[in-house]
C-alpha cells in the first residue's frame, strides 16, 4: 500500500482551514467591474440593431450583474459590521 503524496495532504488541508489572506481582487474592484460591464452592455442593447446583437448584449449584461452580485453582500457585512446596523 502506498501512501498518498505529500501535495495533495497539504491541500486537502489546506481547504479545511479558514483562509486567512486577502482576496486576490478586492470586492470594490469587482463590482466596480462589473457595474461598468452592466453600463456598457445596457448601452449595446440600446444600440443594438439586431436580435443577434441584443442577444449577446444581454448575455453580457449577465455577466456584469452577476460580478456585482457575487459581492454585494460580502460588501455590507463589511460596511456595517454589527447586527444591529444592517
């Protein structure tokens, strides 16, 4: 029987415990991104002169809300870090 590599222990470890470094991309970076992918798509769909385009417009459009959302809440814990605040 052989034992498992020494890599793959120390990141299943590594997985278990509370990760402790800052995130790669702040939160406002991100949204921040993403509300301008979110403006810039709705301006394609205003501008947009075919189903085609509208489509792919508003799958961009996707994209940018979901950025946004995928922060937003880690961005009030933050704003307002007590309970009785939010």
């Amino acid at each position: 029987m052989s034992s498992p590599p020494a890599r793959s222990l120390i990141c299943t470890r590594r997985r278990e415990e509370p990760d402790d470094r800052p995130d790669h991309l702040p939160g406002r970076c991100v949204f921040l991104t993403g509300l301008g992918v979110f403006t810039l798509a709705s301006l394609a769909c205003g501008l947009a002169q075919s189903q085609e385009a509208l489509v792919v417009a508003r799958i961009v459009q996707g994209i940018g809300g979901a950025m946004t959302s995928a922060v937003i809440l880690g961005m009030i814990v933050t704003m307002f870090p007590s309970p009785a605040s939010r």
